[in-house]
C-alpha cells in the first residue's frame, strides 16, 4: 500500500476510519452513544426553559435596577445616587457634620 491512501477495507470498521453520508456527516451508527444527539438538546433545552426557575441561586438579570429588584453598580463599583433613597445623601459634608453632632 501506499501511504496517501487509506484501504477501503477501513472505511467504516473497527480502528479504520468513519466514513460520510449523502449530506457529508458521519453516519449514527458510526457516532458513540455518549455523544449527546440533536434531538436530546433540544428535549434538554425545552425541558429546562420550562422549568419553573431552574436557577434558584442566581437573581434575573431583567431584576436589576427596577423596584422589588436589586441595585446595580456602576463603574466604580458603586450604587448610582438615582437608585439611593429620596432620604439618602451622597454629600460627605452632611455626613461629617452629623457625626460632630
């Protein structure tokens, strides 16, 4: 043999090489079966979408910043004074003098 070629006595067999379908995939049979198939993802994505809130630990993105929500930060890490309380002051002067009584 010549070593460009593979035998054709290798396509498709046992430690020789996976051959192509019509549409150039490699054919199921050929495939392991721990490799997930399209139809399981999407049963596994549908399954999950529908899941009344499958990320318990986590808080929604779209909660962020709006009432009942949590605050965001800005750049520098901290809460912009739009979503601090009327009450709130974000002047130290205020602060220093309260201290002092």
């Amino acid at each position: 043999g010549n070593a460009a070629y593979i035998p054709l006595t290798q396509r498709g067999a046992a430690n020789g090489v996976a051959t192509l379908d019509a549409s150039s995939l490699i054919p199921d049979a050929q495939i392991p079966a721990t490799i997930a198939r399209d139809t399981e993802i999407t049963s596994a994505i549908s399954t999950h979408a529908a899941a009344a809130d499958p990320h318990t630990v986590y808080q929604k993105e779209s909660e962020k910043a709006v009432a009942n929500g949590y605050a965001s930060l800005d750049a520098t890490g901290k809460v912009p004074s739009a979503q601090l309380p009327a009450t709130a002051s974000t002047d130290d002067s205020i602060i220093y003098a309260v201290a002092l009584g």
